[in-house]
C-alpha cells in the first residue's frame, strides 16, 4: 500500500504520514522544508521517499506528478496549503496570490493529474484538505482563504458526482476540518486561542470516513453544527456571525 501526502512536512498532513504509516503503508511525503520531512522519515523508520517540492509553482507541480505517474500509488492527501488573514483591502496581493496558486491551483492540478492516473487503473482515493471555511458562505477577514477553499469543495463535489455515475472505484473526498491545532496559526498570523482541535483525531476521523467515501468530511462533533445551520440563516447573518469568530483570532 503507498500513499502520497503533500504538506506532510507539519500538522495535518504528518499526521496523516504517521497514521498511515502506522497503517502499514509506504509513503511519499512532500513539502518545500527537506529538513522536517527528513525528521518524519527518520522517526517513521518505515519505507518513505522525501520529494521537496514548492507547489505554488506549476512547473513545480507537474514536475512531481511526472517523477510519481508510474506510482502505484493507493491514497493521495492533497494537503498542502495556507491562510492570509487580514480585510481584504490590506492584506498583501502577493501572498494572496502564491495561497491561491498552492489552495487552488496546485491542488487542481494535482487532483487532475493523479486522477487521470487512477482512473486508468479504475483504483485509488484522494482526499482534498479544504476547511469547514469552504462550506460557509464567505469569510471576512479571511475572504480569499474561504474563497480558496470553496473552491475546493466545488470540486470535489463535481469529481465526486462524475465518478460515481461511472460507477468507479476511484474515490474522491473533501476534508472540512474547523481550528485545527498545526503550524496554520503562525503562518496565518492568527490565534485560535486554545480552541482547536487536535490533529491526530482529525486524521484518525477522516481516514475512516476516507474508507467510506464521503464526499464531504466534517470531523469533529461541534464543528457539524454551522454547515446546516446556514440554510435556516441567511448569508448575511451568517456572514457577522463569521466576521466575530475571525475578529476574536486577530493577534
Ligand atoms: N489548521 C487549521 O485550522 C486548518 C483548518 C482547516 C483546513 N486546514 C488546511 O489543512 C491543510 C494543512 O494545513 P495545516 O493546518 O496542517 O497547517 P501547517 O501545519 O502550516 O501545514 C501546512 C503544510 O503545507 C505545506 N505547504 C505550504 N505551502 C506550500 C508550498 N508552496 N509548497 C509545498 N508545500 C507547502 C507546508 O510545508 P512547507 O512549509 O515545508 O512547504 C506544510 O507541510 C491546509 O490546506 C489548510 O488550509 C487547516
């Protein structure tokens, strides 16, 4: 068994590596910092192959998927990702830009390209990581983060109505997770002040679900609560209530 993670050089995606590891599969983990995927191989100890890549850019994207094409690889967590907080008008168009080229396009690219691989050998699954962010109707203060992750979901849901009407035994999965306690708080510049979750239970819920085909993986119980208490709220309240809960994370 082999499964591919990106963004498995901190929280959700090395979890995922140590729980399928412990699982008994052979992985290939990637992100741009070779020193923390040398640390996972060396605490694994199990069968891993380290490829740095930086997936916000496409060449870089490609290129992965040409290295592993011939793989045969059983599950892909296509993780890799991150947050720019901040209203909309002052937050950096830069970073803003390399988040959607890593949330976005990457992650397009590279369920593309290793679906069509899959699709050939009618076998493997691949779960998204998009956010609990990506069910809601927007996110200020975090507009372009959500935006990314609904995305995300969108997707998923088309691949995952065209799969099933093939009757394939390709799956595909969205993992909705909210606060989850990693490394996203520094980089998003944010503080979910102790209310996050931890990521070895997200990763231990979202594999059993992953086995299962769901489409959309919301783990935790509380976090179930938002997505159907939207469609009794308009966007609009649902919109202030959302602007409260990311003004209480500024820093
Ligand atoms: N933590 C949360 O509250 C939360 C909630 C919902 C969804 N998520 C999503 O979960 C996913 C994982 O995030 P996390 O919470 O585990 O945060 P994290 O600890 O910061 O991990 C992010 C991972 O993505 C990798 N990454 C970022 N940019 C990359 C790039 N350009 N190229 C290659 N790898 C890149 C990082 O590796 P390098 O820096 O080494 O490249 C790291 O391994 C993200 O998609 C995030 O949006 C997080």
């Amino acid at each position: 068994m082999l499964a591919l993670i990106t963004g498995a050089s901190s929280g959700i995606g090395r979890e995922f590596a140590r729980m399928l590891a412990n699982k008994g599969y052979s992985l290939i983990i990637v992100a741009r910092r070779k020193e923390k995927l040398e640390e996972l191989a060396k605490e694994l100890g199990s069968e891993v192959r380290i490829i740095t890549a930086d997936l916000s850019r496409l060449d870089e994207c490609v290129e992965l998927h040409d290295k592993l094409k011939d793989e045969d690889i059983d599950i892909f967590i296509n993780n890799a990702g991150f947050g720019v907080f901040g209203e909309f008008d002052k937050t950096p168009i830069e970073k803003e830009l390399t988040m959607i080229k890593t949330n976005v396009v990457a992650m397009h690219v590279l369920c593309k390209l290793f679906l069509v691989d899959f699709k050939k050998r009618n076998k493997g699954r691949i779960l998204n990581t998009a956010s609990l962010a990506g069910l809601m109707p927007g996110g200020p203060l975090f507009a372009s983060y959500y935006a990314s992750k609904a995305y995300i979901c969108s997707l998923t849901r088309g691949i995952y109505e065209e799969l099933r009407r093939e009757k394939s035994d390709v799956h595909v999965c969205a993992l909705c997770p909210g606060p989850v306690s990693t490394e996203f708080e520094k980089v998003a510049k944010v503080s979910f002040a102790g209310f996050a979750a931890d990521p070895v239970r997200i990763v231990r819920y979202a594999y059993k679900k992953l086995m299962k085909n769901k489409l959309i993986i919301v783990p935790t119980v509380i976090m179930k609560i938002p997505k159907p208490l939207c469609r009794f709220i308009s966007d609009k309240a649902v919109l202030k209530v959302v602007y409260g809960i990311q003004n209480s994370k500024m820093r």
